[in-house]
C-alpha cells in the first residue's frame, strides 16, 4: 500500500531537482510536451501573480530514493524550469534573469542551455516571486507500479485531457501497447529510454510548423506529416499510434477490424474478449516479427514515392485533397504486407508501382462506410490486385528480418544526440579536402577504438556507429559542394551517405563495405567483440544516399584492442590511463 505525503517546494527547490537529475518522466503512460506558448505564459503569470496552480503529483522511484517519476504536473513542471531557462517570455514579454539565480547561471556555464541577451528581464523582485513560490507537491511513496498505473488513469479520465489513443496507452501496460509505442517512437524518430530525465522532453517532443518551441522532432519531417497521411496536431495526439495499433490489430490478429472508436476501445480493454484474442494472437506472431515487416512496408511506400520525381503519397493517391487519409493508408499498408508475407513477393519496379497508385481513391470505397469489416476487406483485395503486377516470389525474409529500415536509421540518428556514449556518427573513410581526396588512413583504427569503448560501456547495453552521417554544418557544406549531392537532414545531423564515396574510389558498393569490415577484421580487437560485430554490420539505401550500420552487441567482459582499454566519455573516446579505471571498467560486468 503506497503512502502519500504531501511535500509543498519552492520553484527554487524544484528546480534544483531538476539540475540534479531527480525528475523523471516514464513514456509508458506520459505524453509529449504538448503545451502551447500562450498556457506557457499564463502559467508564469499566475506564479508571479502568486496565483494558486494545480498540485504536482510525483512517485519516488522505487530503486532511487530521492528520485521521482512524474505523475501529474508534467507540462506545467516543463513551462516553469524552460522559463527559467529563457525558453520564452511572459505575456509582458519578459525574460527570466539568468543572472539572479546562481543554480540556473550554473547550468548555462556548462552549456545546459543558452541564456537570451538583450532582452527585457524580470526585476529582482520579481525573480525572487518566482523562485519563492511554493508548489503544492504529493508524492506517493511505496507505490507499486498497478498502483502508479492506476492512479494516472483516473486523473487523466477527470476532464477526458488526454486524446483518446492516449488514454488507451496510457492504460493499458501489455504486449500490444508496447509493442505500438516502439514503432510509434521509431516512426516519429523520438527513440529513447522508457524512463528519462525532465531535462530530456524536448528531445522527443514535436514541434508544430505554427508553434515551434525548440522541440527536436520537427512534424513536418515526420513520415506522417511530410507524407500527408496525417495533420501535424494529429501526429501531437498521438493519432499515429492509433494508425498503427489498427493495422497492427488487422495483421495479427489475422482479419480486418472495424475501423471505429469502439473496436479499438475493445483491444485496449484489458476485460474484453478481443484483447485477449490480440494478445493470444501477438504471442504466436511476435513482437520483432510485426515490427520488422510494418518498417519494410513503409520502407516500400517510401521506395515507391521517392522513384523517379519524388512525390508525397497523398498527392499521388489523391487527385485534389488536401484532408489526413489514415483509413486509407492502412488499408495500403495491409494490401502490401499481404503481398509480402502471404505471398511472398517483393517489389521490382518502383516506377511502375507509383503510376498504378494514382488517384487510387478513385478506385476504392472511401465513404462512410468503408469503416467496416467487410469493405475495408474489399479495398485491401482491390489494392492487391492493382500492384500485384510489379512484386515477384522472394526469399522476402533476406529483404526484412533482422535488416535496419529507413524508419530505424532515422530513430539512431535522433537517439544520438541523446545517448551519447552509446552512438557514434562518422560521415564516411575518405576526407573531405576539395582537390586532394584520399582515404583517412586512420578512419578505421578511430572506429576499432570506438566500438571497443562502447562495448565497454557495460552488461544490458548495445551502441550503433553509423558511417555516413555527420553532425557538422560544415562537413555537410563541403558534402554538396565536391560530390553535388544533397545531405538528408535528420534534426541536428546530415545524412551524407556512403554510396557517393563508392562512386568517387571507382569501386562497387560491395567493396567498399569490405573494406570496413576487413579493416575491423584485422584489428587487435577482441575476438568475441570481433565476430560478434562483423555479424551485425548492416547497410542500408536511406533514399539513395546510404548508410552503414555498425552494430556492436552486448559483451559479457571487457574488451581490448591489442593490450589497450578504451571506454566512453561522452560523445567521445579515451584511452584508458592506468589499472584503476581498468578495474573500474571491467567491474561494469
């Protein structure tokens, strides 16, 4: 039985809090950064008018006493410290004084954030109201993890705050609902740990195109959005995850589903009949598996869009709309799984396939009534046969199974600028100088060194290095102006890809991913780290740029190159100094 205590604490005091890492927030039942500017700003006004706001509701962690997952308070806690931070100004158009508030000036002095300059501040007093307020503060103590569940959903049904698909994930914790909250994360390119510091929401946070508050998930790049599929405050209502849990639903649990409120309600309802014939359903399919084949049928809608003249699938299906067509393309989506798993039949022509998507909604029934089971079943039958033309008999599971997606390389890249130790970028073997291009000599030995300090970074923990990709403004620059190319932007880094670096050496792809794999091959690395990385190199077409994949997987002891220890410091690579941090480091397993 929990025990709830009430905490009141200074602004001043929470914000400490947040500097030390103590609040948390746990994506299993918690939404986005969702609030807008103007509630920002009215937020800091009723604190500064000394206004009463809402109670925080936390839970101490059970393995971390001292630290908290937030419950309820999660948008205003987020307004109040991004504030203190200069994220925005109040409705008087004031900005928060770095200056008066040492915890804060700390922060910025290590590049935490960027303080404005020359802009209307808050007076002392003022700053003084803020970090004096005193928020009402509960905290439940000794809850279980039903309890915490329990508790959210009844304060997120008070109000009906949450979207519908919200509230259904956010009730529900089983196979079904984690599996779509992974490839939601993927898709959306916000992959990141269950449970993360307050300090790390806006990196999974969107962005609108009217309303940007520094988010990293930018809507508009979104396959989602960029695709027409949805509308962009669809994607911040997490419509996506209710797109995806209706496919899913379809494929598993073998027959089409009404598309309706309702039929997914059911599936979410850990007390009805058709959740559990999902999750029966889902344990024989797997989790991987579906995971696998959904990515590759996107992989093969964006194969299919970028072919020839790149083009948005709703301006190919759609003669003149300019509406969200979710029911639509799940009912794509599920005509090309069909054709890949149940048929076994990949994709050959691009081109063609494209041309006999056109103005598809001319040819299928998109009224009211192709919500139900029987005319979703027909546009799926009607869709097959309209591209089964252009897909031939294949082994499809070399094409799927155990390949990174167009979908995974996004979430690596943006997981990158999150989980630093874990992930290395480099944008590929040959330098960049515009006249005299030759290969890095010492390229390869910088990677061997870094897989061996991400293998080192301990049991449960697996790292990417992705060669092809380059966090620099001006690596990106010099990318256009010698190899006339155009880098993919994935938030703060460019995809520069690899296959230009075939090209200009003259080489076949093929070649050219050997010599990364030889050059690792006959490093001093070792040899379990060695075999267990040569199998997990994977390559990727990423819109025709190309990316390599370095795997490196758990180890179970710590790993050398030759006699020398390497560990992670960040984002970067040391050498280890002395038989301490050694022992340090191989305590770790």
């Amino acid at each position: 039985m929990s025990e709830l205590v009430s905490q009141p604490l200074s602004i001043q005091s929470v914000y400490s809090q947040y500097s030390e890492g103590k609040l948390h927030v746990n994506r299993r039942y918690q939404r986005k950064l969702v609030w807008t500017l103007e509630e920002k700003q009215k937020l800091i006004e009723s604190i500064l008018k000394k206004y009463p706001i809402p109670a925080i509701l936390v839970s101490e962690r059970e393995n971390a006493p001292g630290t908290y997952e937030i419950i309820d308070g999660l948008q205003r806690l987020h307004a109040i410290v991004s504030y203190i931070e200069t994220s925005f100004p109040t409705l008087a158009g004031q900005y928060f004084d770095v200056n008066s508030f040492p915890t804060a000036k700390s922060r910025a002095g290590k590049g935490k954030f960027v303080p404005v300059q020359d802009k209307t501040l808050l007076t002392q007093q003022e700053v003084s109201t803020i970090l004096d307020y005193s928020l009402a503060m509960s905290v439940m103590r000794g809850a279980t993890e039903a309890e915490v569940n329990d508790v959210f959903d009844r304060i997120n049904t008070y109000g009906h705050r949450l979207s519908d698909q919200e509230r259904r994930q956010a009730g529900v914790q089983n196979k079904f609902s984690e599996m779509i909250r992974r490839i939601a994360c993927t898709m959306r390119g916000d992959v990141s740990a269950t449970i993360l510091p307050l300090e790390s929401m806006p990196s999974i946070s969107i962005d609108l195109p009217m309303t940007k508050h520094g988010y990293s998930v930018q809507a508009e790049d979104v396959f989602w959005v960029n695709q027409g599929i949805l509308r962009a405050t669809d994607l911040r209502d997490s419509m996506d995850e209710q797109c995806i849990a209706d496919v899913a639903a379809c494929i598993i649990g073998g027959e089409m589903i009404e598309r309706s409120k309702d039929a997914l309600d059911s599936i979410y309802d850990l007390n009805n009949a058709e959740s559990d014939r999902i999750e029966t359903a889902l344990d024989v399919y797997g989790e991987t598996k579906f995971e696998e084949e959904f990515k590759y049928c996107v992989d093969v809608i964006l194969f299919t869009c970028n072919s020839s003249t790149p083009t948005k699938l709703r301006e190919i299906l759609f003669e003149n709309n300019t509406n969200a067509f979710p029911a639509v393309f799940a009912v794509l989506l599920v005509a090309i799984h069909e054709l890949l798993i149940k048929s076994k039949k990949i994709p050959v022509d691009y081109d063609a396939l494209k041309s006999v998507l056109v103005n598809l909604e001319g040819r299928i029934e998109t009224r009211r009534r192709s919500t139900a089971k029987v005319e979703r079943r027909k546009n799926v039958d009607t869709i097959k046969g309209l591209i089964d033309g252009y897909f031939v008999e294949a082994d499809v599971a070399e094409f799927i199974y155990g390949n990174h997606a167009s979908t995974d390389i996004e979430g690596l890249i943006r997981r990158s600028e999150i989980e630093l130790s874990d992930y290395e970028l480099k944008q590929g073997i040959l330098t960049l100088h515009p006249t005299r291009r030759a290969i890095d000599e010492g390229m390869i030995d910088k990677v061997v060194t870094t897989i061996c300090a991400i293998a080192n970074n301990g049991k449960n923990r697996v790292g990417k290095i992705i060669i092809g990709v380059t966090d620099k403004d001006a690596d990106a620059q010099r990318v256009r102006e010698i190899d006339k190319l155009e880098p993919k932007r994935i938030g703060r880094r460019f995809v520069v890809g690899v296959d230009r670096e075939a090209k200009f050496m003259g080489i076949e792809l093929e070649d050219y991913i050997s010599k990364w794999k030889d050059g690792i091959r006959q490093s001093g690395l070792s040899q379990p780290l060695k075999d267990s990385v040569l199998s997990s190199i994977d390559y990727n077409s990423f819109y025709g740029l190309g990316v390599i994949v370095i795997t490196i997987p758990e180890q179970k002891q710590l790993s050398f190159v030759g006699e020398d220890v390497y560990w992670r410091a960040a984002d970067g690579t040391e050498k280890v100094s002395g038989m301490k941090q050694v022992a340090e480091l191989a305590g770790r397993f």
